[in-house]
C-alpha cells in the first residue's frame, strides 16, 4: 500500500492481526524488504499487527532528492506514518539505524508511543569509531576493503553499494553459517547510494540524542547481541541507563541480529516485555 506522509508517498505492507507496531528498517540507502522477512514469524505469536515502510527517499518510497532526507524529517514522517494509518498510539520497533529514528522519535512524540524497542542501536554518532576498531580487527582483508568503501564515500553505483553490503554481511552474525540466508532473504533490497552518503556524511556525525532520551515517557526494551560488532553492548547499556521505564536484554549468542539469531528467546523476551507494558499501562 502507499501511505501520503509530509508530501511525499511511502510504500508499506503489514502482516499479522494485533495492535499496531511500526518497525523502523535500518541500513540507510536500503529498505524494509528483508526487515519484513526476518520479524514476520513474531507477528502471531505476539499477536501484533507489524507495518513495515521503505523511509523517504528509500526503497520503493518516493526518490525526493537526498536534502529532503534528514534525520530530523524521517522523524517526523514516522508521526506521519502514525497518523496515516489512523490510530492513536503504537509500539515501535526500531533496528539498527531504525532504533535511531526510534529513540529520537519517542524522545519527540512520546504521548504516540505505547512501548518502544530497539534492537542493535545507538545513542549518538559514537558507535562509528567502536564499529571501525571492531571491523579492524574481525574483519577479512576483503571485508575491511568493502567496510571502508561503505563509509568513505568511494562507492560509484547503486550496485557496488550492494556488493560493499554483501561482502560484510558475515561480520553482522555471531553464527556466520546464517549470513548466506540473510543475503537471500535480502535479495530483492533496493539500493540507493546517493541517499546512504548523504546521511553518513551530513547526519551521522552530528547524531546525538542522549539528551532527548529523558524524555522517553512509555515502557522501552533496549536489545543488543553480546556479539554485535557495530553497536556494542556498552551503546545499548547507555541507552538504557538514559531512557526511564526501561529494561536491556542481551542475547548471549547473537550478533547485530538477535531476531533472526535467537529468534525464540527474543520472541520470550519480547513478549514478557509486551506483557509487563499492558500491566502497568
């Protein structure tokens, strides 16, 4: 479906029955396609209805120019999204770069929040020199090659932005034998280099909402893999000493995807936290 939001058109698609969550996909310059496949099997058993969008400029969303792409206006299409879809308040489900937007969002909009989660986030720009240490050292010769190429704006295409992803997919998983499937679970994703430069060039190193995090009024699940080379446990462990209401929940055996590594603990997790937010709401 498309959904009209702050004058430009979002694609989206839902599955499941339940109440309303918005998941935030990350990976700037990609979309929501392999998202959609790795929360998918959470949808009945939480009994939630999961609404996946390519963010503006993103994905099968309208290309607006890559100006209009900030972080601050993804932001405020998420409360567009919310209002679109015509209902009051949502859960947030926000991964990787899409808990970013998720923290800044429930720092500015948190009477639209009932629960937020994030999984494999950070605070603030800080993450990127712990991510380079860690790729230094964890990485292949061809891995450390594509990881720089991601970051320095070397990369001339569309398709040379998806090779640089595929070559340091491995990097993301504490199982490595899982990447090859999460390739093919993102082998229809749209690129668009020109939107994932302008955002590592012009958004992420002013990126810090550690002060807004105070703000955070509604029930917030923080998630880290113990192995996540990019967003480390001690980013997630800021979070959640900065956010009020909220719990941190580390998978001992994942890396920047315990969804898709720990699927039933996290679904467990999840859960009881759903459980306790209903209780206390």
């Amino acid at each position: 479906m498309a959904l009209e939001v702050n004058g430009t058109r979002l694609y989206a698609e839902t599955v499941g029955e339940g109440t309303p969550t918005l998941c935030l996909h990350g990976g700037p310059g990609t979309d929501s396609s392999g998202l959609v496949r790795a929360l998918a099997p959470l949808a009945q058993p939480l009994g939630l209805r999961l609404v996946f969008y390519d963010h503006r400029g993103h994905g099968r969303s309208r290309w607006e120019p890559v100006e209009q792409c900030t972080q601050h206006q993804l932001v405020a299409d998420i409360e567009g999204v919310r209002r679109a879809l015509g209902v009051d308040t949502v859960h947030v489900l926000g991964i990787s770069w899409g808990g970013f937007l998720g923290l800044m969002y429930a720092g500015r909009y948190p009477r639209s929040l009932r629960t937020l989660i994030v999984v494999g986030a950070s605070a603030s720009g800080a993450f990127m020199a712990r991510a380079e240490d860690n790729a230094r050292r964890e990485a292949t010769p061809a891995q450390w090659a594509a990881y720089r190429s991601l970051w320095d704006g070397s990369l001339s295409d569309d398709d040379s932005f998806r090779r640089a992803f595929e070559t340091i997919r491995p990097l993301y998983f504490f199982d490595k034998r899982l990447a090859a499937e999460s390739l093919m679970a993102r082998a229809d994703t749209r690129h668009r280099i020109a939107v994932r430069n302008f955002i590592i060039r012009h958004e992420y190193p002013a990126y810090d909402c550690r002060r807004e995090l105070s703000r955070i009024a509604c029930p917030t699940l923080v998630a880290v893999g113990r192995h996540d080379w990019i967003c480390p446990v001690d980013q997630a462990e800021e979070i959640h000493a900065l956010v009020p209401q909220s719990e941190l929940a580390v998978f001992e055996r994942s890396g920047h995807s315990p969804h898709v590594e720990e699927r039933p603990a996290f679904i467990e997790r999840v859960g009881s936290f759903l459980g306790c937010a209903r209780a206390t709401v």
